[in-house]
C-alpha cells in the first residue's frame, strides 16, 4: 500500500506499440491535461521528455512489465507500475462499457485506474545489471530450449512417415547422438547399405553401446527397411529430417554457449551462495531462481508475496455456503515452472522434502498439488535466507523439524536421528 499517494498531483498512461506509443496524464480531478503520440526512436523518446518535464516524478503505467518501452521509462527515471494485460481489459470495460477500443480509450483508462487504484499497486522496480544480466539470458535460454522442442516434435513427426525405426532406436531425440545418426544414416536403405560393422562403430563413437540395449538396437537397425515408405515420402521426408537434424546441431551449440554464459555470470552475482546451495537446484535451476526472485528484497515482503507469486498458493473462492480453492494462474510463469522443477529435484537430495511429498500424496494430493505444497515450504526457507543473505544449512533446518515435532520429522527421524546428536 502506498500511503503517500495523495502527493501525487498527476498519473500517467502509456499504451504501447511497436512504432508508437500514446500517453495520457490525468490531475488529481481526473481531467485530461496532456495527451500526445510519439514514434518509438531517438526523436520521438526525446520529444516525450520534453513533453513530460511539466509532470516531474509522475508515477506511471503500462500494460506490460518489460521491453524496450518500459526499458526507456526506467532509463529516464520514471515511476513504472505495470498492469496486467487481464485488469486492462476489466478497467476498460468499467470506463467503456459499450466495448469500444481504441488506443486513445486504453490509455485513458489506464491513467485512470492509476489515479483511483494505484495505491495498491505493485511498483516495478529495476535490478541492478547483474541480476537482469542473468534474468535477460535465463529467459532467453528457456526460449531456445521451447525451440529444440518444437524442432524435436516436428522431426519426430517427419520420422514417422518414413523412418520409424530410428524412432525405435532412440527414445530421447532432445540429445546430439539420434541427429548425428539421421545425418550419417538418413534413409533406412542407407542404414542397410551401411552394414553391421558401420552401426556398432557409431554406437561405439557416441558411447551407445550398453550391454542392455546394444542387441536390441542393432535388431531394430537390421529390420529397418521391412515395411518400407513410398519413394515419393522417403525423398521429401529424409530431406526435411536431416535438414531439421542440423539445424537442431546448430541450435543445441547455441544453448551450451548459453549455458556457459549463465553460469559464468552466476558465478560472479553477489547471491550465488544463497542460491547455489538449494539442494537440487544445482547450476541449472539455482541461476533461473536468482533471476526470477532478483536482487531487490523490498519486491517480496514477506514469503506470502513470494509464493503468490510463484503460483504455488491456491486461490480461494467463497461464496454463500460455497468454498473452494483453485490454481493460481495469475503469477509469474517463469517463476512457477522453476520451483515446480526445483521441488521435484529436491526430492532426490532432501529425505524430509520426499517424506513431506509423501505425505501429501497420502492425503490425497495429486502429484502436481503435492509439488505445489513442497514448493511452498521451499519457498518459506528460501524467502529467509535471501533475506538474510545465508546459506542452507540441512541440519538447522531439521532441528527445527525435531523442535516443532512435525509430521515431517516422525518419517525421517530415524535417518536424521545422527544429524542431531552431533549438534
């Protein structure tokens, strides 16, 4: 809540757009008391800070939390508060209710709902370079990594219309080995031409060859050809196959550079202790929750703000004799998937995490819902120790286990009886 918003003289608006943006600023009384449009370029950021000299240190907002608008804002000092395309749409309607858009009218209601409800609202507030650093490439890599999913998705799908085989062959088509063997060998007559000595030096080369399946795939390589696709099929879809293959070659290398990146610059953030020593969280998940959280502590509170943020505290609805609770959709998705990942890995690395899952699955949770409350106490700790910058410590946490006498602790005790005794 902000209590000093009554100071506030004047709120702007700023709807945004590829090549233009239209800002509104409102008074105290709701009167409209500049409006103008401006080019997204040089010109036109120049010209929107001359126009705005008049309304110094007017907070403002926009229906987005980031990009180059919102980049230009911080830049230059302004008071940014985000709104989510969904509450847009809903002050809209209340403003213009016979649905009516415009950009004019987006704007203006913005501006409006800024004046009457802005106090409540969420301030965003820019991180320092490292921090965005490793956020800007955290994010980026999710993005190429939904690529090589979609690329794997179609490749398998060109596999099934003339090479089933090597779909047999290989069950994971997200690593290097099943592209190098469609590039080497990419129609089933080339794999048969190729002749047993050629496949068990492949296997051999890309560390394949397993007492268990090595049988089993050079069965699979003899038989490849049994039910053979038209020549029509075989000619487009190798094509298409060993095209997606080396584009896949290209792809995963750009992710590893990716990788090295994030944790190079995770290395080298002033938080990497707290986050490094998340069990299961590792150098994969630790950089990604370091970006999502930041670095800013006044952006979550108390754990609360945290975890509704996360996703991982339901929403409740009550109504007359009606109460319910549902999915929090409203948060931040990357923030969400991280800890669901997070909660699932710790599982392996924390005996009371897997006893805590284990027991919400005894009441009756489902898989996703057991995650959620894992992730819930997960977030508790981790929301402690960023505020108070330490790092895990796997025994005090199960002293206090013992202390509380949770539910927890009467699973694990005897694993964890030895942890105790020698504090």
């Amino acid at each position: 809540m902000n209590t000093d918003w009554n100071q506030h003289s004047h709120f702007a608006a700023l709807d945004w757009a590829s090549d233009h943006h239209d800002v509104i600023v409102l008074d105290r009384t709701g009167a409209v008391v500049a409006e103008f449009r401006f080019a997204h370029s040089a010109a036109g950021w120049a010209e929107f800070t001359d126009q705005m000299k008049p309304f110094a240190s007017v907070p403002l907002t926009l229906e987005t939390s980031s990009g180059p608008a919102v980049d230009q804002l911080l830049q230059r000092g302004f008071t940014v508060y985000p709104l989510a395309p969904g509450a847009a749409a809903g002050y809209r309607a209340r403003k213009v209710p016979s649905g009516t858009k415009t950009d004019r009218h987006d704007t203006w209601a913005m501006a409006d709902a800024l004046r009457t409800d802005g106090h409540a609202w969420r301030v965003l507030r820019p991180q320092d370079e490292a921090t965005a650093t490793l956020r800007a490439l955290c994010r980026d890599e999710i993005g190429l990594i939904e690529q090589r999913t979609l690329l794997v998705n179609q490749l398998r799908a060109a596999l099934r219309e003339y090479y089933p085989a090597a779909l047999e062959a290989f069950a994971d088509w997200a690593v290097p080995a099943p592209w190098a063997f469609l590039q080497q060998f990419p129609t089933p007559v080339a794999l048969q031409t190729a002749g047993k000595r050629k496949w068990e030096k492949f296997l051999h080369t890309h560390k394949l060859w397993r007492r268990q399946t090595r049988d089993e795939r050079l069965g699979v390589f003899a038989a490849a050809n049994a039910l053979p696709a038209s020549a029509a099929v075989v000619s487009a879809k190798s094509l298409l196959a060993v095209s997606l293959a080396r584009v896949l070659v290209t792809l995963q290398h750009q992710i590893d550079e990716y990788r090295r990146r994030i944790v190079e610059a995770f290395q080298a953030h002033p938080d990497h202790d707290i986050f490094g020593g998340l069990p299961g969280a590792r150098d994969v998940l630790a950089p990604r929750l370091l970006a999502e959280l930041g670095s800013v502590r006044e952006e979550y509170p108390d754990a609360d703000a945290l975890m509704c943020q996360s996703g991982v505290s339901p929403v409740s609805y009550q109504s007359g004799q009606v109460e319910r609770c549902r999915l929090r959709r409203a948060c931040v998705k990357m923030l969400r998937f991280t800890v669901h990942l997070w909660a699932n890995a710790s599982r392996k690395r924390c005996a009371w995490a897997q006893a805590y899952y284990e027991q919400k699955r005894a009441e009756g949770h489902s898989h996703a819902s057991a995650l959620r409350c894992l992730g819930k106490r997960w977030l508790k700790i981790l929301w402690r120790l960023w505020q108070s910058r330490e790092r895990y410590d796997e025994s005090k946490h199960l002293r206090s286990l013992e202390r509380r006498a949770a539910k927890v602790w009467e699973r694990i005790k005897p694993a964890a009886r030895p942890v105790t005794q020698t504090v």
